[in-house]
C-alpha cells in the first residue's frame, strides 16, 4: 500500500498537472491512496484539486492547516494506511512508472529508510528556472548512496515503519527545514537514505526574486535546525569558496556534456546568488526573535 502525500498552499497555477500525473500513475490504484494537506491556500487550490479527483477511483483525504510543513506532514504521516509515503509537491510531474519504480526500489532494498528520485529537465524552461533545474539534475545524476547529502522530501519514498522508528516529522518547524531534521534522525537511528533510478520534473522559480525568496526561506530554516542540533547538523560547507566555485565549474562541464548548453556555464554565478540569500535568511532565523 502507498500513500501519496501532497503538502500544499496557494499552488493553482501547477497543481492540475500535479494531480493528473499523480492518477496517471501505473501502479495498482486500489493499493494507492491520496492524502492532500492544505494550508489554506486563498488561490483556488484545493477547488482544482477536488474536480480532477472527482471521478478518480483513488481514495482521497483532504485535511487543513496553519501550522507549517511539519505539522503537515506528520498529518499525512498519522493518517496513512501505506507502508511507504511518497511525497509529492504542488509543483511536481510524475512519469506514468514514477511509483512503481520507487516501490521496487524499496522492495529490493529493506535497509533504506528514505529512497529520493533523480531530477528531470522540463522543456521550455527560462533561464533561471532552468539553472536550477540543472543544478539538481548534475547533482543526482547518479544512484549511489547519499549518506551526506540532504535529499528533501520531494520525489523521495519513506518507509513508513523507519517514520515511526524515529517518531515522525518535527511538528513545531513552521517554515522549511523538516526535511533536514528527519534525514538527521533517520541516519542517526541507521536507516539508510539512498538515490534511487525513478526521475520526476520539478517546475522551478521563474525571476531571480522568486529565487532570492526561495533560499532566504531555507536559511531561515536552516537556523532552526543549527539551533536545535548544533554543529552536528553539518549545515555549511567544508570546504574553501575557492573549492567550491572550482566545484561548481566541474559541474558546468558535466552538465555540458549531458545537456550541451553554453548557458549551463553560469552555475558557479547561481550557486553563489542562492548561497547569499541563504546566509542572509540564515542570520535573519538566527538573530531575530523567532526562528521562522
């Protein structure tokens, strides 16, 4: 049995070709269930979600809330009647085998709690959505296991039991971050969190504003998750600027020779734009009197 959870708020302008990609999945549906999580969007999100899914023959649930991203996911959590969750965001597509693929993963593989697909390029893209999509797909462009990178939730299976293992999301983190804080627990409790084969396509920001607001948002989350763990959540990077920059050129090169695109050469430039805005909502979480 698998649990599709889909955390959303205010994702109207993507959230039809989420769903549709979701019902068009080949897995048995009678082993499927659909759990939406709502946080009040003022957009018309959950009326779309509902007319898709009025003549599927998926079972679905739809729950509120106002109380951030790890409350809403422990809400999928508390409710799922599926040994594996799939998380899946209000801007995501799915290929027809995207389940199928991910359970067989899993299936093959009874150590690994957390199991995250591979990025797809989308056609179409602008420059900045683009880049962004570039960066994850060089990144996961591979199914070794990722004992050191931070996965996220999206495009990623849990094993439902390695959830209870570690008693579920951290429900008092408001903004981002719940990802980070369960891959903590989750490897510090042994369970593995590995790359699987399955892909999927993310619609990306659009404008560098979007993309500004977007890692600020991180950092601030990223200040609640030092706050709580301290050096050991292994938040910033080892190695020099000078390193990293060289990295990310490296980078450049290898999606060059897998996407054969000039513009790909601008990597090392966007990393270090969402690396600033992620500093800046870092030190606003960690100075200011809230956290997120």
């Amino acid at each position: 049995m698998v649990t599709v959870g889909v955390c959303v708020k205010n994702s109207a302008l993507t959230i039809r070709e989420t769903i549709e990609s979701i019902i068009s999945q080949d897995y048995p549906h009678e082993l499927m269930e659909i759990i939406v999580v709502d946080g009040y969007s003022s957009d018309g999100t959950v009326d779309i979600i509902k007319k898709i899914l009025l003549n599927s023959d998926i079972k679905t649930r739809i729950f509120y809330e106002n109380k951030g991203l790890g409350y809403a996911r422990q809400i999928v959590v508390n409710n799922s009647i599926g040994d594996y969750i799939i998380w899946v965001d209000g801007d995501m597509i799915l290929p027809r085998n995207f389940i199928t693929k991910q359970v067989d993963f899993m299936l093959k593989n009874p150590k690994v709690g957390v199991a995250k697909a591979r990025y797809s390029i989308a056609e179409k893209e602008n420059l900045v959505s683009y880049l962004e999509n570039v960066e994850f797909v060089v990144a996961f462009n591979n199914t070794k296991n990722s004992q050191f990178r931070v996965l996220g939730t999206s495009g990623c299976i849990y094993r439902s039991s390695a959830l209870k293992h570690v008693r579920g999301f951290d429900t008092k983190i408001r903004g981002v971050g719940e990802d980070m804080d369960i891959e903590y627990r989750l490897r510090r409790a042994g369970w593995k969190l590995c790359i699987s084969s399955a892909s999927f396509y993310e619609k990306r920001r659009r404008t560098w504003q979007e993309l500004w607001e977007e890692y600020r948002w991180h950092g601030k989350g990223g200040a609640y998750i030092f706050k709580k763990y301290g050096k050991n959540a292994d938040l910033f990077p080892r190695k020099s600027l000078f390193e990293i920059l060289f990295s990310k050129l490296i980078d450049s090169i290898l999606a060059y020779r897998l996407l054969h695109h000039k513009k790909v050469f601008l990597l090392p430039l966007h990393y270090m734009f969402k690396r600033i805005a992620w500093i800046y909502g870092f030190l606003e979480g960690y100075l200011g009197s809230s956290v997120q």
